[in-house]
C-alpha cells in the first residue's frame, strides 16, 4: 500500500513535469533550458550543523554540494546516505535515505538502508514497515531484505510472518545462513529445542557465523532439552553479541565510512592481523586528533599487553577503569590480562581477579565472558 501510494506521487509528479515542459516549450524557450530545469527538480542536500570530525568534515561537504550540483541525481544523495551511516550519524542518514526513496520508490537500495538506520534507532517498527516495501521492489534473486525482515519479525514476535519471508528468501537463495540461524531461533521460540539443534548444530554453519553466535543459540537449545553439560560447553564457546549481517550493500557503506571512525576501525583490524608496528602508528596518528577516546585507549593498553609492556597495559586498564567504574569492557580485558601473568596466579591475587569479574556480572548480570572466565579462575 505504501509503496503504491509512493508510486502515485512519483508518476504525480512525471505528469505535473510533463505539463510545465509542454507549457514553457509553448513559450519559446528553448528544449536546453527545459532539460536544466529538470536536472534541478529535488530536495537540497541534507547538511549536519556541525562536523566536529577533521577528516570526516570535507568528505561531507563535498558529497553535500554534489547533490546540490545536480538534485535529480541518485548516486550522489545515496553516497551523501553512506556517509553519514558509516559516521553512526544516522538522524541524518535516515533524513538523506527518505528523500531517496521519495525520489526513486522502485530502489531497493533506498528502503533496506532507510530500515538499516532507522533500526539502529531503535525504531524497530519504523524499520520493519520501511524494508516490508523494499520486500516488494526486491530483485528475483535477492533475499536479504526478506530474511532482514524475518529476523527483526522474530525479535518482535511475529514469528508467523517471520516464517512467510523465509520462504520467500528461501526460494530465491536456497539454505542461507540467515535463513538457517532465522529458522533455528523460530524452533527456539516455539519451545521445540530438538529441532533448533538438528538446524543449529552443524560445524559448517558454526564457522560460518562470527563470534559464536550459533553457540548462544545452542547453549539455549540444550538447557531447554535439559541437556546441562552441553550447554555449559556451547555457552563456553559462545560470544557476546548477535551478529551484524552483511547485506548486498555491506561493502558500499564500508567504503564510505572516513574519519576517525574509520581510523579506529583499521586499528581494530590491524589488532586482528597482530601487525602491532601498524597498530603503534595508527594510535599515535589517532591521538594527534582525539586523545581521550576510550576504545582507542583500550586498543592502545591492549597493545602494550601484545608487546609484553604488561605494566603499562595494567595502569591504562586501571586508569580507564578509575575514570568509568562502569566500563565492564575494559575490566574483562583487565581480568584477561591478569590470568595470562605468572606473578597474579597466587591466591591473592586470583581472588583480586575473581573480585573484578563478579563486579562486572553486578553492573552486567548478561555478559557472556565473566561467567566463563570465574569458572576458568575456580578450575584452576
């Protein structure tokens, strides 16, 4: 209905244009100047009050006046929207993405970005009605926007509708992961373990999504099938977070998002590939910008800690934490890094260790780590 109403003003709008054509050609003006009036039909730029980011602030700027250059034109409004999501700005990502589907109803692109944005909002309703129309614009072979839409109808309930969209993205793409992960959460809440661990419990599917993710879901799945020593080793192995999925247009905001946010984000890569000489370089150029970041702080300690500089990384872990005693991320690290040296493994000091992971499951009773780490502290 939505879209069809966006339809209508789009050919709306064709007509009214027709119209102005044939009445300014009536006047003799010539067929040039009509067509640089129509190159400028569309809503100025969408512009931030104030960039704080040096780097970022350029960037912004230039894809602003691109879209201003020439309004009727998708690509530079849809860059202009990257931007701004990839900078976590995502008021105004979502203002830019509603003027593009305003302008191209038939995109697909505009309605998954617009319900991205809007759900990291929190406006998960907002979200599940924006990507219900991109359902409907969706090319024969793409399924992301509809196991997209079943996951977030799981999150609120509405598991039947979840179940008619994973047919749909099953039928386009046969056997996806999110369609697998999507239809094990669905067992999950139907309350039928054992057909949550016959889906889940595949080691192709495990590797295949990060951060243990299927480990949560099965560490569920067993405790409901009353099967504790498994859970207790699936929720040993599992990670914190859902996953964040990749969809056709994952690559395109990556390669959009400059600034800081993209510094930190290459150090946090470049912690990965354990390229430390990279990492020293890209904190140091990171702090000639922001000194007082904390994530780049905690990098930064965790770093030192990589090159055996366990002092150091002990006192930036401790100062972080005397700044926010509610920073339970950096006192898992901090945890972590005392179980690895040989001068805290005396009784004093791994109840010292044990004290730190019971405050963080005081401020965080969900984190996944500490639980796993204590029983670690008490095995030994």
């Amino acid at each position: 209905m939505a879209l069809m109403s966006q339809k209508k003003r789009s050919e709306g709008k064709g007509m009214r244009t027709a119209g102005i054509v044939l009445t300014i050609l009536g006047t003799g003006i010539s067929l040039v100047v009509v067509l640089v009036l129509l190159r400028s039909t569309g809503p100025t730029a969408i512009r931030p009050a104030l960039v704080s980011d040096p780097i970022l602030r350029p960037t912004i700027q230039a894809y602003a006046d691109a879209v201003d250059a020439n309004p009727s034109a998708p690509k530079p409004r849809m860059e202009l929207g990257m931007t701004y999501e990839g900078a976590n700005m995502d008021e105004l990502a979502e203002q830019t993405y509603k003027q593009y589907v305003e302008l191209y109803p038939e995109r697909v692109i505009g309605w998954y970005r617009l319900a991205i944005v809007q759900s990291k909002q929190g406006e998960i309703e907002k979200a599940m009605e924006s990507l219900a129309i991109g359902t409907t614009v969706a090319p024969p072979k793409m399924s992301a926007p509809h196991w997209q839409l079943a996951l977030w109808y799981i999150d609120t309930g509405r598991l039947e509708e979840a179940k008619s969209q994973l047919d749909i993205a099953h039928v386009k793409r046969p056997n996806t992961v999110q369609v697998q992960i999507a239809r094990g959460r669905i067992a999950l809440e139907e309350n039928d373990p054992e057909l949550a661990i016959e889906i889940l419990n595949k080691e192709q599917l495990i590797s295949a999504v990060p951060d243990g993710y299927v480990y949560q879901l099965l560490g569920r799945a067993y405790r409901a099938n009353g099967e504790e020593e498994k859970s207790r080793k699936a929720w040993s192995r599992a990670g914190e977070k859902k996953p964040t999925w990749s969809d056709p247009w994952t690559q395109l905001v990556v390669e959009h998002v400059v600034g800081l946010n993209a510094m930190r984000q290459e150090i946090m890569n470049q912690m990965q590939l354990n390229n430390m000489p990279e990492v020293r370089r890209l904190v140091a150029e990171y702090f000639t910008y922001d000194k007082d970041n904390r994530v780049v702080r905690r990098l930064d300690a965790s770093c030192d800690a990589k090159q055996g500089e366990v002092a150091q990384a002990l006192m930036k872990f401790v100062t972080l934490i005397k700044e926010d005693k509610t920073d339970t991320v950096t006192m898992v690290l901090l945890a972590k890094l005392r179980m690895r040296v040989n001068q805290f493994q005396t009784p004093t000091e791994i109840s010292i260790t044990k004290e730190i992971l019971t405050t963080v499951l005081e401020i965080s009773p969900e984190n996944k780590q500490a639980p796993v780490l204590l029983d670690a502290l008490i095995q030994e």
